[in-house]
C-alpha cells in the first residue's frame, strides 16, 4: 500500500501528537502536579541517590541507605539501567521532582512517535496513527498506572522496538537492526514484566512476518543478518545487567511465585467494563469511593490489587473504532492479524485465574517470576491503542465496513450492565456520576463517528482528534491515583527544611568506628525511601525485592508506611534485641509512639530525643559501633531465624559465623579509614588476631583484601560481614565487585 503523503502528513500527525501531549500532560509539565506514589516514595530517592554518587565521585552500584545496603546494580527497582533516569542522574546533581517527571511524559511521547512511524511505514493513514498515538501515551495503564515508571518506560521502549525491528526486517537494514538492537536492550533492562511480555510480542513481530511473506523462505533468509546484528547487540546491552537480577533474584525473597500468589494479581473480569467507561469504580477519587474489585463492597475476592490497576480507558473513540474493526472483520486482515491475536492472547492472560488459560501460561519461561497477570493492562493498551487506529485508518479511507448499530448495541449493554452493578453492589453515588459521564462522552463519540462520511476528509482526523483529547482530559485526568500536589513529597528532595531531616542530620554520628542507622517506620508512604535521598541509613525501606536472609532476621517488609508494617520476627523480637544493637540502630524515627509499633515495650522504655510535626525520634543508647573486633567466634545456629538469637549472647566478645569457628584470640581495636558506598576501609589493632565484624549487609560480591591478599568474607550473625584480622596492625579493604564476582558466581553453578 503507497504511503499517504509521508513528509507532510508525518509532519502533521507528529506536531499535532506533540500538541495532544502538551495539553495532556500539561498539568505535571508545569509542576502543578507531580506523579505520586511509587513514582516518587521509591523512584525517585533512587535517582537522588545516583545523581549524588554520580556528581560526588562515588560508585552508586551499592546503597548503604536501606536494609543495611543493597545492590542497586542488580536491582531491576533502581534507577542504574533506566536509561531516561540514568541520564538525568548522569546530567542534574540534584534532579528535581519535576525533571523527573518531564523525563517519564519525554518517553511516552517518543513511544507516541513510535507508533506513529510504525503507521507511516505500513503505509496507513496518519490520521489513524495520530489517534493510535495519543491512545497508546495517555489511554489505559499508561495513563492509570503512571506512578510505575519502569513499566511505562517498558511500553515506550516496546513500540520503539517494534518500529526499528519492523524497519530491519522490510528493509534487510544493518543500520536497522543495530537500532532495534540497542532499543530491545532497553526494553529488557527494565526487568519487569511489562519487558518480558513486550520480548515475547517481539518475537512474535518476527514470526508475523514470515508467515505473511508470499517466499517464506526467502523472507527467513534475508532476516538473518539483521536479526542477529540486532539479537548481538541487545545481549551487549542487557545480559549481564539482566545475568546480575537473576543472581540477586536467587538470593532475595522473591525466588519464584507460585501460581496461587500470581492468581491474586489477576483482574477483574468486572474490570472490562472500564474499557467503556473509565471511572466506573472511583479509580480516581479518595479510596473511600472505591468500589470495585477488589474492595469491601465485593467481600473476599483474594485479589490483591491497587485500586487504579483495573483501569483499561484509552477513550470512547477508540473503544468504538476497536468494536467496528472486529465486527467488520477487518481485525483479522493479514495486515492487523498479528496485533489481534496479541491483544487477545495478553487480555486471556491478565484475566489470570479467572480463565483455564493461567496454568498453560504457567509453562512459558519467566512467567514464575512476576506476581501480578494484571500487569499486562500496559501492553493490552499498547495493543488496543494500535488495533484502535488502525480502525480509524480505515475509516478515513472509506474502508470500514459499519453501520454503528451493533456497535452501539454493544456500548448500550455495557451501560445497562454497568447501571445493574451499581445497584447491586450498592455503589456510591459518585459511581452514578461516572456513569453519566461516561455515557455523554459515548454518545458525542458515537455522533462524530457516524457522521463521519459527513465530514471533510481534511476536517475528520482533526475532529476525531479534539473529541478524543477532550475526553482523555476527563476521563483520565490528574487524580489521586495518578497525580498529587509536590509539596506531599518535599521531604525527598535533598534540599528540604523538614525539621525531622534535620534533626537526624545534626545528631547523626560519623566518626571513627561509629555510623549511626536509623529506623523510618510508619511516617507515611513518601517517608519509606527517605533515606537514599539524605545519606542517611536506614535499616528498612521500600522495595518488593530484598535479601531473603535480610527480610527473614530483620523483618523488613516491602513496605514501612504504616506502624503495622514493622514485623518483629524471632531473631528480632523488639527493638530492644542484640540484633538491632549489632545493626547499630541508634535512632527510631516513627510517625506513633514506639509502644505502638513495638507492643512488647514500655512507652519510656528508650529515650525521647525530640517530638516533630512528623515523627516521634528515640535514642537506642546500646546500639554498636560499625566496626569491632571480637575475640570469639561460634556457628551461627541453623534455626537463627525460627528460634533468635542465643540468650546471653554478647555480641561484642561473640560473633557467630557461617562455617567452623576460629580459635579464639585476644580481640583489639577497629575503626573506619574510609566509607563509600563501594568501597571501604577499615583499620585494625589486635595482640594476637580476632574477627572483625562490619556491620553491613552481607553479599556475595563483596571482597575483602588485607596487604594486597584477598581473605573471605564471612556472614555474620546470618547477615552482615566478618572478616579474620592478624595479629598486629591491618588495613583491611572491603570492595563491592559485581562484574566479576557475579561472573564467577555463575561459572560455579
């Protein structure tokens, strides 16, 4: 098919996208909202915490900041292999809430030109790709599910795959497949299920291509040479960042997830009304007027879902153009084939439990290793925002066969439903409210739509277009779920006046052996991740993966916002325990009283150091130093985590290590030369030798070296490091080394 006028419409269609997303995004583009949540509790310290790694001389592969250090190289939640937040780390010192807002809203529009280039190439109507595009970047979970950065950039780096591999395919380009390449390692460094997904469509795209070839076999070998240029370079690009996650991914606490606990994340089939009306449920009001599943108002539906997850609107237009193209038949041409079966495919799998379709899914590698099917709402958009214009597409080429009235047929069942389900479940009446809208934004959709053949073939995509850009700014506009007024997160950013940050700041010590922690514990959702954006460090955090070892004897959960998040299993029963001494626990910055968050102590039981507008500050006066040397060590019990620690234990004169223990020695002195967040120095003073214990994290690719030897690493008390120290002075060196280790990790497997 010849291309519609490539340069001036593609001009066209790429100012008039340009235009859509300034209006769409404006609100959060001009600073007077900001994207919340996860986008900015957990993201964004870890961007914060690179940009200052990156501007001070540090190595940012390694945070000491949360659950006593952690691997941000091998974490697929930090910023280190987000290439649009890597390199606004890379260009700001201290990247704002903003900026990194303009970074996320810069990667949908590029995934917006994406599509828009992928309609040009197969020669459809730019119009029909413009509707595509602003469905694709602000219709569905790109929109709903905004504050999951990785998963957003995942879906642009998706299409811009898409676009580049197609291109090396048609064209037998080198050039081609070398972009494609770099594009697809992109989208693999996101680690998320949103990559694996989109990977296996890619895989598909390809296949797609043979089977539609008119010489299969032709087709097969002229796509070799670009397809392993570009498979080569995106192996450069991604393996070993993806190599070192699934190391980490052993060690943590998310190994694998059983079917069950995947099930729970599975949507609603309730939740497929929203492809018509998008606010149905309340998604973007206060929690209190939520009430779809899962929520109080449908019992015990052992889903485990945030409440905007559900959320399928890309607009009414669209919603119809999708209904009118599969009615037609049109979905299935060979031209659109592909991205129908996709669709169908990815909406059997988001519907998880709720069809015999999850436990066959279950087969397919990597598919164990995400909790949510529900995540694929973002490809399930993608693809209905390409199928949707690929409908207008043929609308404005007088292609699409309809009438509109099984298509309206369709919409009036759905409203009639939607009204019987409100009734039932007794929904609030904002519910009524969405109902309403939605059924206006419907009807004026439906009118433009039929009377399409009435209109200028010029003036149809312009009006198509300000119909569709109305009601995404309505339906889908700033909400509690997806935007939320900067002041919320000031205590992030590095330059706050908040008096609690600058309480700890003041009292914190540094100094030879000592570096102070402190616990941020139920001060709200923006507090968790604190730590990374203030150097302080902090012996919880927010991150669904951690160290299995660490979470077990520590306790740390995915998340610390509320007092009843803090768990306090056997080996570490209460903050008054010789483990949170050993991790040097100083201080308890908690947003109730401590007796609130620990029961088995008395409200006076440690010292009130200060009381903020946020926080309740205590002062654990026997926290330990970093470093010290013990002259004794023993095993560390099998059943540490089950049974705690052994009664009458003195940390100071005993470390239990894995393995044998040492012969016992005189002990000695320590204190800290140099700390950064990879690299540590500690100096040692002993008669005849003992241990010395750093009091950080244990990990695997940690190494130790005294006069240039490298000596082991032990884990102590089941999870921070020991190392056997000779008689007299030593230096002992402790690196973070996670190329090579990680590399010789695998070769022993």
């Amino acid at each position: 098919m010849p291309e519609d006028r490539p340069p001036f419409s593609l001009t066209i269609a790429l100012g008039l996208f340009g235009l859509a997303w300034f209006v769409l995004a404006g609100p959060w583009l001009i600073g007077s909202v900001t994207i919340p949540w996860d986008g900015k509790a957990h993201w964004y310290p870890h961007l914060v915490f690179a940009s200052a790694a990156f501007h001070g001389g540090e190595n940012a592969a390694w945070t000491p900041n949360i659950f006593a250090g952690s691997p941000e190289i091998a974490d697929p939640q930090s910023v280190l292999f987000s290439v649009p937040l890597l390199l606004l780390a890379l260009l700001r010192p201290s990247p704002s809430l903003l900026a990194m807002d303009w970074a996320v809203f810069l990667m949908l529009l590029a995934g917006g030109a994406a599509v828009i280039m992928l309609f040009r190439d197969r020669g459809w109507h730019w119009g029909g790709a413009l509707v595509a595009a602003i469905a694709f970047a602000f219709g569905a979970a790109a929109s709903w599910r905004l504050q999951h950065l990785s998963q957003v950039f995942s879906l642009c780096w998706w299409a811009i795959s898409w676009w580049l591999l197609s291109r090396a395919l048609n064209r037998t380009s080198l050039v081609h497949g070398v972009l494609a390449g770099l594009a697809a390692g992109a989208l693999l460094l996101g680690r998320d299920q949103v990559a694996m997904l989109s990977a296996y469509l890619l895989a598909g795209v390809v296949l797609d291509h043979w089977l539609r070839a008119q010489d299969r076999g032709a087709a097969l070998r002229a796509s070799l040479l670009p397809l392993t240029v570009a498979a080569i370079t995106c192996l450069l690009v991604a393996a070993l960042p993806v190599l070192m996650s699934a190391l980490w991914g052993s060690e943590s606490n998310r190994v694998v997830i059983d079917l069950e606990g995947a099930g729970r994340g599975s949507l609603h089939p309730a939740h497929l009304l929203t492809l018509a009306i998008g606010n149905l449920y309340g998604a973007a009001g206060m929690l209190a007027n939520h009430w779809g599943p899962p929520s109080p108002t449908w019992g015990d539906t052992g889903l485990f879902l945030a409440r905007n997850m559900g959320v399928l609107y890309s607009g009414a237009i669209p919603f119809f153009l999708i209904l009118a193209t599969i009615c037609s038949g049109a979905a299935f041409r060979s031209e659109i084939r592909f991205v129908t079966a996709a669709l169908v495919l990815m909406l059997l799998y988001a519907l998880g439990w709720y069809t015999p379709a999850l436990p066959l899914f279950w087969h397919v590698p990597g598919i164990d290793l995400f909790r949510r099917p529900a995540d694929a709402v973002f490809v399930i958009g993608g693809l209905a925002a390409i199928l949707a214009g690929y409908g207008a597409h043929l609308l404005l080429t007088g292609r699409l066969a309809t009438r509109w009235i099984v298509e309206t047929g369709i919409a009036f069942l759905l409203v009639i439903l939607a009204m019987m389900l409100i009734l039932w479940k007794q929904a609030p009446m904002t519910a009524w409210v969405s109902l309403l809208i939605g059924i206006v934004t419907l009807v004026l959709s439906l009118a433009i739509l039929t009377a399409a053949r009435f209109i200028k073939p010029g003036l149809l995509p312009l009006a198509l277009v300000a119909v569709l850009v109305q009601d995404l700014a309505i339906t889908n506009a700033p909400s509690e779920s997806t935007a939320l007024p900067p002041q919320v997160y000031d205590v992030l950013q590095p330059a706050t006046a908040d008096p609690t940050v600058a309480l700890l700041k003041s009292r914190m010590i540094r100094d030879g052996d000592r570096r102070d922690r402190v616990e941020l514990i139920g001060l709200g959702y923006p507090w968790q991740n604190a730590a990374l954006s203030h150097g302080f460090e902090d012996t919880l955090g927010f991150n669904p993966v951690r160290s299995a070892a660490y979470a077990n004897l520590v306790g740390a959960e995915d998340i610390a916002a509320l007092p009843g998040q803090r768990r306090f299993p056997p080996a570490f029963p209460s903050y008054r325990s010789p483990l949170a001494d050993i991790l040097g626990l100083r201080f308890i910055v908690s947003g109730v009283p401590i007796n609130e968050v620990d029961k088995t102590l008395a409200s006076d039981a440690f010292l009130l150091v200060a009381r903020t507008p946020d926080a309740y500050i205590y002062e654990n006066a026997r926290a330990l130093p970093r470093v010290w040397v013990t002259p004794a060590t023993a095993p560390t019990p099998p059943d540490l985590a089950t049974a705690g620690f052994p009664a009458g234990l003195d940390p100071r004169e005993t470390v239990l290590i894995e393995g044998p223990a040492l012969p016992r020695r005189s002990g000695g002195t320590a204190r800290i030369a140099a700390y950064g967040n990879t690299e540590i120095v500690v100096e040692t003073e002993t008669t005849d030798g003992g241990t010395l214990v750093l009091a950080d994290a244990w990990h695997p690719w940690w190494r130790a070296r005294i006069s240039g030897a490298e000596v082991p690493v032990r884990r102590a008390y089941g999870l921070v490091r020991a190392v056997e120290v000779p008689a007299g002075r030593a230096t002992v060196r402790f690196a973070f080394e996670p190329v090579r280790s990680a590399l010789a990790q695998l070769s022993r497997r």
